[in-house]
C-alpha cells in the first residue's frame, strides 16, 4: 500500500494566523519578503528567472462584502484569505505557477480540446429531426496562463502583463430549437460554457503577494453565492553561475538535457509551498522531494513523461513520443432517413509527449533553454449528432476529447541542475481538468560535453 504524506491544515500557502502563527513569528514569512538589495563584494554572479504564482480562493459571498467593509488593500486580502482558509470558511480551489525571464513572453495552458457545433441546418427529407452541424470551432476547457514580465532595475517591482483564462464545461442543454414528440431532451443538446477571462497590467512587489480579480462562482441556483478570489506572487529564482568561464567553451558543446512530467496530489503540492521558500522549492527543492517521494511510494506522486534530449549549444531539438490518432473534423450529411453522415477532412493528431528545445550555453555553463513541452491524452468521445435508426438514436458525428497540458517559454538552468518550470493541472478519466491533482513541469541540466 501507498503511503500518504501528512497534508497540513491550510492547503493554499495562506499565512496561518492565531496561536500558531505566534510561534512562527521568528520564522520567515513564506509568503511575503524582503527583496533586492546592496549586493556584497565579490558576490557570485547570477542570472535571474521570475517565478510567478498564482491562487484561486472561493470564499462565501457574505465573507468578501465584510473584506470589502474593512476596505481591505490588496495585499492585506491575502491575510484575509489566509484567516478564511485556516478555518474552514473558505477554500482553494486551483493554483497555477509559471517560469519566466524578464522580456520573454512565457504559456502555460491545461485544457480539454472540445469540437463544439458552430453552424447547424434541418435536412431536408426529415423536417422534424435534429439540427445537424456544419462547421465546428474547438473550445479550450481549462486554463491559460500567458505573462510577460519585466523586472526592476532595483529587482524589487516587476510590471506584469498578463491574461488569464478560466473556461470550464458545465454540461449539455437541450435544443429548443427543434420542439419535436420524437426527440428526448438527451438526444439532442448542446453544450454549455461558462467564460472567466482577465487581462491587464501591474506593477508587483517582488514576494508580495496581490489580490489581482475577483470571480463569481457559479451555483446550481443562478445566484452569487460565492466569490473565487485570485492572488499573484511573483519571486525571484537566482541562478549561481559556479563553473569558472576558463573551463567551458560554449560553442559546440553537447548539453544532456531531460524534462519531467510529475502527477502530485494538489494537497502535496499546497503543502510544499506553504513549507518552503518559493525561490528554493523551484530550484531544486521540489525535484528533492519528488525523488523522496518516488523513493518512499508515496500515494498519488508518479512520473508521467522524461523525454530526453542530447542537443548541440544553439541548434534546435525536438523528440516525440507517443500515438497519433486520425478523425474527420467535417461530415456530409445522411441522404435518407436511418444514414449516418459521412465523414470527410481527416486529421491527424499526435498524442503523449512533445518536446522542442534551443539551449544555448554560456561560457559560466548556464543554460539559457527556450522550449515548448506538451503532453496530450485522449479521454473518449464526445458526440454531437445521432440519427434514428430502428427507433434508436444511434451516434453519427462523434469527436475524439483530447487534454492538452503545455509549457512554452525561456528559462535559464544552472550547471548541471535542476528547474521546475511550471505548476499545472493534469485531467481527469474524462478528459476534463482534474483539481485534485497537480502537474509539475521539471528541466534538468544533467552533463555536458566540449567536442
């Protein structure tokens, strides 16, 4: 049997409060800190990636007005929140973190590609039979999280740009559009999204921690019943440049480079970054506790991709690894009663692991690694037209529900080291997004060779 990590009380990073928080006040403060600062003499040179995270907290309505009534700033929601959280008012519903370098647009996106119907007709010979569709558009059901950073001089403020997306599946609705004795409300529907988008631009203190937008949760009754609230914290990941220059010779070095996509439970996960100190569990801290937690069998921790890559300093690589699926993205329509359509465009689709790298490596032996890593699954069917046949609505336009979870972006790796890139959320046995569980993006900088 899998064993269980102990999973603390408040699961979202939030600063716990009361008695408890009284004992830690010696302790840093994992959630917000000092920043920047006179450099000491003789200080070893660093590159600087960004780490930028971010926390969906739902609290109940009533709860934000009285957060609102105490015109709480934006920096003083996250205790607020925290409060909420440790005592069970409120909760965290999904987080997100992503990697990045000052100037360079970085993506993370964990989403269901969902074939919609975008324009239907009524066939001619059956007048009083369901709309068939056209054309589709394909809808991302999930998350995006797309930055562009820029750091301070004084690598105290960044100014952010960003856009941030929430799109989830909330089932199927009937068509009303063709009132008919002979259709059930489960034969023909269609589906409902629900849209949550942001974009904009701040200015953020370096391991503080902001209240950026405010969500209305959805609920069964239509209502306001409670409000997700989301945080943003970015810090900064320094990278000590140890190799002396005089022993690399960047130009035609062979680099070993490896990725690792790991499944954890979200708990896990939330309880790391309460623990630890952010810039310290992206580099190298959460790949320590991975292999601890591979080594003891811990339950729910599994590796589920580590593509690797022998690649040449500044030439593009790129391996693959996985099935390829084939289906029709366009149908004819049934000429008679009783046919099915006719399927007709075929694509192809790769599925498992797809990595696309350029590293290039400095005279220090740092990496600098602009890559794009995905991971897709398929998770069944989903159907968007049935035709009758022998008094039963049988499928006849039907699409493959592929999860699509990818990283594209620029980091830099320390020599012979290991990054976490990204934090994002794996799928479940439907293919939609699974908040229970997290998936952690890792880049390794094991060896490299002077040809």
């Amino acid at each position: 049997m899998k064993k269980k990590l102990p999973i603390l009380a408040c699961l979202s990073g939030l600063a716990f409060t009361g008695a408890f928080a009284q004992e830690q006040t010696k302790k840093k403060d994992p959630y917000t800190r000092e920043s920047g600062g006179k450099k000491e003499a003789g200080e070893i040179a660093h590159d600087l990636n960004i780490v930028i995270d971010v926390q969906f907290v739902s609290m109940p309505l009533n709860e934000v007005m009285a957060g609102e009534k105490k015109s709480l700033t934006d920096t003083q929601w996250r205790k607020f929140a925290g409060e909420k959280v440790a005592t069970g008012t409120a909760r965290v519903v999904d987080s997100l973190a992503i990697l990045a370098r000052s100037g360079q647009r970085t993506k993370l996106e964990n989403a269901l590609q969902l074939y919609s119907p975008k324009e239907r007709e009524l066939l001619a010979f059956d007048g009083n039979g369901p709309l068939f569709p056209k054309t589709f558009e394909v809808k991302a059901v999930g998350s995006t999280f797309e930055v562009d950073p820029v750091l301070g001089s004084d690598e105290k403020t960044l100014n952010l740009n960003f856009a941030l997306r929430n799109s989830r599946h909330l089932g199927e609705i009937p068509d009303s559009r063709v009132p008919n004795e002979r259709l059930q409300e489960s034969d023909v529907m269609n589906p409902l999204f629900r849209e949550e988008y942001v974009v904009s631009q701040l200015d953020l203190s370096i391991g503080e921690s902001r209240l950026v937008t405010k969500f209305d949760a959805p609920s069964a009754s239509g209502k306001t019943e409670e409000v997700v609230l989301v945080f943003i914290r970015p810090d900064l990941v320094k990278i000590a440049t140890s190799l002396k220059p005089e022993t690399v010779q960047a130009t035609g070095s062979q680099i070993s480079l490896r990725s690792s996509l790991v499944e954890v439970p979200a708990e896990i996960w939330h309880d790391w970054l309460t623990g630890s100190d952010l810039p310290d569990l992206f580099h190298g801290g959460a790949w320590s506790r991975i292999e601890k937690a591979l080594a003891d069998d811990v339950e729910g921790v599994s590796v589920v991709a580590s593509p690797k890559l022998l690649p040449t300093s500044g030439q593009r690589a790129k391996i693959q690894n996985g099935e390829t699926i084939e289906f029709a993205t366009l149908f004819d329509p049934p000429a008679a009663l009783g046919e099915k359509a006719a399927p007709k465009d075929f694509k192809t689709r790769a599925l498992g692991t797809d990595w696309e790298i350029d590293p290039v490596m400095s005279t220090s032996g740092r990496i600098d690694l602009n890559q794009r890593l995905g991971y897709s699954s398929m998770h069944g069917y989903s159907i968007n037209y049935r035709a009758e046949a022998d008094g039963k609505w049988q499928p006849s336009v039907q699409f493959p529900r592929i999860f699509n979870t990818t990283f594209t972006g620029q980091v830099v790796l320390s020599p012979q080291g290991e990054m976490l890139v990204a934090v994002g959320t794996p799928a479940d046995e439907s293919g939609a997004p699974d908040l229970s569980k997290k998936l952690l993006f890792f880049s390794h900088h094991d060896t490299f060779n002077q040809r």
